[in-house]
C-alpha cells in the first residue's frame, strides 16, 4: 500500500506551489507509484478569516513594500516569532486539527512558513513525521523553524546558519538546495537548437514575472523596445491576462514573443541568453541550473532582499533598480561578451540541479525508505 504525503502550502505568490509541484513530480521519477501525495493551500481551505483570504491578499500588499518590510521585520526575531505563535495557536487550532483529521498521512510536508508551528502542535499525542522544506533562499524569516519538525531543508548554508542562530540543533537541518522542476536537469538540447525550434533570434532577453505576471513587466518591456538594442525579448506574463494584453499590443521595433502561463519554461530558459527577473528563489535557482546571467528589477523587501545580495557577491548576475537599468545592464552583457560568458560560467557553479530529487530522498528516508 502506498505511503501517503500530505504538502502544506498556499498561493500567497507562485513559488511555494511551483517548489511543491516540484517534489512530487521527484517523488514520482525516485519512487514510482510508491507514494500517495497530496497538496492542500491549508491558508485558503483551512485557517479562520482573514487568513483564509491570504491569497488573495497576497498580490495588492506586496506591492506595498514600505508596509511589507514593516510587518515582515516586526514578527521576525525569534522571541516575537514564539510569542506570535503562541498567541494564534488558540485561534488556528480548530482549523489545523480539522485539516489533519481530514487528511490522514503518514508523512506531512510544510513548503509554508506559517504552517510550521501550528501543525505539530495540533497533531497532539498521535504524530507523524513533520518536515519543513525552507524555500526562501538567504533572509528566512523566523516563522520557517519550528523545533516541532523532524526535519528542516533548506536552499542555502546561509538558512542553516539562520536556523542555527535561532537555536535549531544542526542534526535537524540539511541543506539540500531549492526544488525546482526536474525538467531543467533533464532538458539537455543544445542552445542553437532550441532556439530555432521556438522561432527565436539570438542573442535573446527573457523577461519573466513569476507565475503571477506580478512586478514592472510592462514597463521593463516597453523600455527594452524603446531601446532598440540588437536583441529579441521573449515576454512570460503568465496567469496575468491583463498584461498579457498590453504587452502583445505594444508598438514593437525589436523581434519579440509574448507568452502566457506556460509549461515550457525549461526549454525557454535554456534557449535565452540573458534572464530578467524579479528576485524570487525559484526563478534564481531555475537560472543557476540553466547558466544564465541574471538581470533582477525588483525584490520584495524582507524574504528576497539577500537573494540580490547572493546573486550580486558570486558575479551570477545584476541588480536593475527600474527599467532604464535594466535596459542599461543588458546593453552591457550584449556589448561585452566576456562578461556575458563569465556571470554564465558563475551563475552555472551555484546550480543545484537535482534538489528536489534529493529532497525527495531526504522524505522517503523519513518513512523509512
């Protein structure tokens, strides 16, 4: 009978369900019809109100950053952490207790922050092996440790020394690197050849914004239009209908693709020669692994503000604070082709290309595999 794997996450944003996604399909290629999985947004389906409208939320307050930064740094030491913890667990505890009993596991995975203390707690005298998988990749905010998990997997040495210095014993943490889709390790095509296969134009910019099409796309992509530089944009607006509007109707002056949500990004961002983007882990990670030197407009302040720095101090890519910057660092990497080559070769030695394999090794391991 197969073991089952019950995944906490939620849509605030796109990468806690893409980094989910991404363990299950490793799960599926390391241990074939051995596991039953389930992914369960616990904000939306189970927590009380406001929370369960967090996803939705999501979007409009994260375009506040001065706000963000303020609520992100207020709960983040570790003493106000266990002190908001403690206060919520009466009001979450119903929903929480609710969600287990609803969906009986042998094994449960948190890709959340905020389902870190409260499920251990409310499975009570009846446990079963609770794994955190860490997927803000530098500055982790408290809420990731709980010493109520078995495990903790984390992307970076520098989230293991943030665990350390929150008091988490070394033997709980490994570091195992970001889950992105298996896909990018296995897509080995060279990149002449999937350009063609895509109608593109060398050399070509990919400008992406998540799967939420969130951040300045339109403008970074009407400023590189404008520039006319000597190169083709391929646009990823993803589920955002509205973007994807306005930029197909752009007056373009450069060969251009516009895409929306898709499948294919492994083959796209293998093909590109330059990936512009805000500062999300996933989206690094997927660039370490496909060695593409990295243009970053926008970050949001708190989780993705050492990604820059991370991505800055290894020469794996640039930081564009508005889109005449970014316009600015691409007609660098165009222009100076050695430096192109160089941020490549560097943002290809922090690859991690099979984490979510060995994290899916690192959870078969807890159940005994």
């Amino acid at each position: 009978m197969a073991q089952r794997i019950l995944f906490l996450f939620s849509d605030t944003g796109g990468g806690h369900r893409a980094a989910t996604n991404a363990i299950i399909d490793a799960l599926k290629l390391e241990y074939p019809h051995e596991f039953e999985t389930t992914m369960i947004d616990f904000l939306r389906y189970y927590s009380p109100p406001p929370l369960q409208y967090s996803p939705e939320l999501y979007p409009p307050l994260s375009k506040m950053k001065p706000m963000w930064k303020v609520s992100y740094e207020s709960m983040n030491g570790p003493r106000r952490a266990r002190a908001m913890n403690r206060l919520s667990y009466p009001y979450l505890r119903k929903s929480a207790e609710r969600l287990i009993k609803e969906h009986p596991a042998d094994l449960i995975v948190s890709v959340h922050p905020l389902a870190n203390s409260v499920i251990p707690r409310a499975m009570g005298r009846n446990p079963v092996p609770f794994v955190t998988v860490v997927t803000d990749m530098v500055t982790t905010h408290a809420f990731w440790y709980s010493p109520g998990a078995d495990l903790i997997i984390l992307p970076t040495q520098q989230a293991k020394n943030r665990g350390l210095r929150l008091g988490i014993p070394a033997s709980k943490m490994q570091v195992l690197g970001q889950p992105v889709s298996p896909a990018f390790a296995e897509t080995h095509a060279p990149k002449e050849e999937l350009k063609r296969g895509l109608g593109w134009e060398a050399p070509v910019v990919l400008l992406v914004g998540g799967g939420d099409g969130m951040g300045p796309v339109r403008r970074v992509a009407r400023a590189i239009n404008n520039s006319e530089l000597p190169v083709s944009l391929a646009v990823i607006c993803g589920r955002n209908e509205e973007l994807f509007k306005d930029v197909s109707e752009l007056k373009w002056k450069i060969p251009h693709h516009v895409y929306g949500f898709t499948s294919e990004m492994p083959r796209f961002m293998k093909a590109a020669d330059i990936f512009v983007t805000k500062a999300g882990p996933g989206s690094i990670s997927e660039a370490f692994i496909c060695g593409l030197p990295i243009v970053m407009y926008a970050c949001l302040p708190g989780q993705e503000t050492g990604n820059v720095d991370y991505v800055l101090d290894r020469n794996a890519g640039m930081w564009a604070a508005d889109p005449d910057s970014v316009v600015e660092a691409i007609r660098y990497l165009v222009e100076d082709e050695t430096a192109r080559i160089e941020m490549a070769q560097a943002s290809t030695q922090l690859a991690r290309p099979h984490a979510a394999r060995q994290i899916a090794r690192a959870l078969a391991q807890q159940l005994g595999r």
